[in-house]
C-alpha cells in the first residue's frame, strides 16, 4: 500500500448564530460570528503546510439549512484554494446543512466530490504528486434534517479492490444522549462493515472510539458555547505501507471556550473574592495570548462569600465590570487575549462542618448520605432521579427533554438539592444572619443552630 496523508474535519458549522449571546457588544458579536470562518482558512492553511493529498469532511459544513450567501461563498472560497494546490476534496451533508436545504447552485470547483443521499457514492483519491490511486472512499448525505435509519448498514468496501478504504459517515454512534439520535449505530455496524477509516461527524466532542478499524470523531471546528469547550480543530491522518493509521491533533479555532473553578472557601470577604476573579482573568489571557476566551467562571466551596453572591447580587455586578473592560478592548481591535466572561455559576454554601452533619441522626443527615451513596456511581445518580422525576416522565414532551440531559447536569442537581437542604435545615443561614463567623457547629454557633432534634424537627416541617 502507498502511504499517504489526509486531513479528516467535519462539523464546521459556518456562519453560526451563537445563539444566547444576545447581549454582546457588536464588535465582540462580529467576531464571534467571523471566528468559524476563521478557523476554515486555518484549516485550509494546515492542509496546505502538512501536505495532504486530500481531505474529508463529515457533515454540517453550514449551520443552517438555509445557509448564508456568505458562507456559501466562504466555503467555495476554500474549495478553490485547496483545488489550486492540488488537494482534493470530499464531503458529505449532514442534520444542518441537508440537501434539501434552500442554495445557490454554483459549481464546485474540480477536485471536489459531495456525495449524495440514497446508496453511498464511491470514489478513489490519489496521490497529488503522481495520481497513484491511494483510497477509496464512500459517503452519504442527508437527503433531509432528520434521518433516524441506520445508514451505516449501507455501507460496503468496493470489491476487489486492496486499496485503503474510508467512509464519511454523520452519524450517532452508541447512542450519545447530547446530540439527537440521527443515522443512530453502533461501533459493531461500522467494525463490521470491513471499512479501514471511519470518519465521522456530528459529535462535537473529539474522540477515538476504535483504533483498528480508526473509528474518530473529530469534533467541530469552532467552540459555540460554553458546552463545546477546550480546543477545537481537526485530525491529521498518516497512512503507513501497512495500512496502519497514526493520527495528530491540529488546532484551528480562534475562540477559546472554557469553564473555569474558582473556590471561595477562606476568602473572607467580597474584596478578596473580587481579586480572585481578577487573577483568573488574566491567567487565561497569559494562557492563551493568540486567541479570544470566552469563559464561564464555577463559583464552589464554602465561606462567608456565599451571602455576598446569594444576596448583595455581587456576581451580577463584577460580571458587568468585567464584560465593559473586554469590551473597551473590543472596540479597540485588541481580540488576541480577550477574555470574555459569559457567566458565572454560582455552587457555594454557607459554611458549615459537613462531616460532622453526615454523622447525625437527624433527617438532614440521612439526606447527606443518601446524596453521597447516589453520587458514587453513575447507577445510583440515575436511580435516584428516575424516582425523583417519574411524575415528569410519563409526559413525552418532558421525557424526551429530561433522557437528553447529560450526568453532569444531573449532578449538578444533586449538589444544589443537597445544598438546599443544608441550608434549610443545618441552621447555617440564622447563623450568618446572626453575624457569626464560624462554622455552625462551632461552641459559639450551638445555640443559633439548635441541636440535631431541633434540626429534625424542621426536617419534618418543611
């Protein structure tokens, strides 16, 4: 076998909306608009500087079916420029971009294959230096927005044929609950289906879920929202005599989305927390001095912190500081090292001596430890909130909202419900009300607290 090079993308999502950033000052909105078209050009600027052969693209070029004239046109752009060296293209449409979707009808440029709906087309790539025949590839469009058959089942190798073979699939592979089950599968169709590549799309979390056959996700181009964080971009795919597959990560997006913790527990007051904030600010932009950050800042932990954030509304306030000196920097053309932030979370508590409230026999003790048994294992967080919701689920509508929440949210219920309870039950909110410092059960705090009976009996008020 030849070896050979390619360049696997998919999810480019050009000219998306960024949907929920409503508020954003124009200069900082014009920017994110432009950073996935932005990301395109690196992506042809790798293929370009790794010397691909040639690239494969997996779906969802654009955002929307009825895609923008400017991205329709950017993308012709890029195909252009990749035709003018040589680098042959193929793709494939995926849930957002199907090809009943409403475009100009413009040729593509030569080098180019879009394969359609109905059976996988096929086509061999070749070498650019010589034309020697190196893979063949298949693929199969979205005839329309929701595909929910197993088109994976359609897919076979050419006969006969000894040269490497790939196909592009936009697909849901082992049913990803954060993405609608579209063209649903599983890793054992596509092992299968005696495929050496598969190159997937629409997961925007890079990932290799097989190595022989390569099964490979990518991910999107460009971050959109605070859930598509950390770097995003595309794989560089070596193909060695053997047939054997070695795949790099390249970067490629501009925007840099990310969560980042920030613990209140022994800031003693709004000043230091303030200061806290403003370091991690600027590490970010010390982290990532060539891109624009956009980040979501986990207030956790517990202190005297918590009734600054929960009652003064003090995360609003800093919140609006921090966006009107990004945006000074905005309107100034200074994007590289801008760090926007978005939001903040907020999952602190008052502070209070957790442990020693797991031990009580009292109902806010018993809470504690069912929360801690049900958060061990990803079974008994699911246990404990089916039973929880099973009112909600005999709702469709609710059902299909609730079985697409990922265990991260749902765990992040499970914290603010046990929260909840703590500061309902433990007395730590009469405590700080009362202008004690301490933890409750300190000696000094005893009488603001109550004792564990006093505590069950609010348990069983409430």
């Amino acid at each position: 076998m030849i070896p050979f090079r390619f360049l696997h993308a998919a999810d480019l999502h050009l000219d998306s909306r960024f949907v929920g950033l409503a508020q954003l000052p124009q200069a900082v909105r014009s920017y994110l608009r432009e950073s996935t078209f932005a990301a395109l050009g690196r992506l042809v600027g790798v293929a370009v500087e790794e010397k691909v052969d040639f690239v494969v693209i997996s779906g969802d070029v654009y955002d929307v079916s009825d895609a923008s004239l400017q991205g329709q046109l950017r993308f012709q752009e890029a195909l252009r420029e990749l035709a003018a060296r040589g680098i042959q293209v193929y793709l494939i449409h995926g849930n957002h971009d199907p090809l009943d979707g409403p475009r100009l009808n413009m040729e593509l440029p030569a080098g180019v294959t879009m394969f359609g709906a109905g059976e996988p087309g096929q086509a061999v790539a070749c070498r650019r230096s010589d034309g020697a025949e190196l893979a063949v590839i298949s693929g199969i469009s979205y005839p329309t927005a929701k595909v929910t058959e197993n088109t994976a089942l359609r897919f076979s190798r050419k006969p006969g044929s000894s040269l490497f073979h790939i196909a592009l699939l936009h697909g849901n592979v082992d049913g990803d609950l954060q993405h609608e089950t579209y063209s649903p599968c599983t890793r054992r169709d596509l092992i299968g289906r005696g495929f050496d590549y598969w190159a997937l799309g629409h997961i925007h979390k890079r990932s290799i879920l097989h190595e022989r056959p390569a099964i490979v996700y990518p991910g999107n181009i460009q971050g959109r929202s605070v859930k598509e964080t950390g770097p995003k971009g595309c794989y560089i795919v070596d193909v060695n005599e053997e047939g054997h597959t070695a795949l790099r990560f390249r970067e490629l997006d501009t925007v840099r989305w990310q969560v980042k913790e920030i613990p209140i527990d022994g800031l003693a007051d709004e000043a230091e927390w303030t200061n806290a904030v403003e370091r991690a600010v600027e590490e970010i932009r010390d982290e990532l001095p060539q891109l624009m950050s956009v980040v979501r800042f986990r207030l956790t932990g517990r202190g005297n912190v918590h009734r600054i954030l929960s009652e003064k509304g003090a995360a609003a306030d800093l919140l609006a500081e921090l966006q009107r000196r990004e945006a000074v920097r905005a309107g100034q053309q200074m994007y590289a090292g801008l760090v926007w932030t978005e939001g903040f979370s907020v999952e602190t508590g008052l502070p209070v001596d957790r442990e020693r409230l797991v031990q009580e026999d009292s109902f806010l003790g018993e809470l504690l430890r069912l929360s801690g048994r049900s958060g061990q294992t990803p079974d008994g967080l699911e246990d404990l909130l089916s039973a929880a919701l099973k009112p909600l689920m005999e709702n469709r509508e609710l059902r299909r909202l609730l079985s697409a929440i990922d265990s991260d949210d749902k765990r992040d219920w499970l914290r603010s419900a046990e929260e909840l309870g703590i500061t309902l039950l433990s007395g730590a909110e009469e405590a700080a009300r009362a202008g004690s410092h301490h933890p409750v059960y300190g000696e000094e705090a005893a009488g603001d607290a109550g004792t564990p009976e006093d505590r069950q009996k609010r348990g069983n008020a409430e």
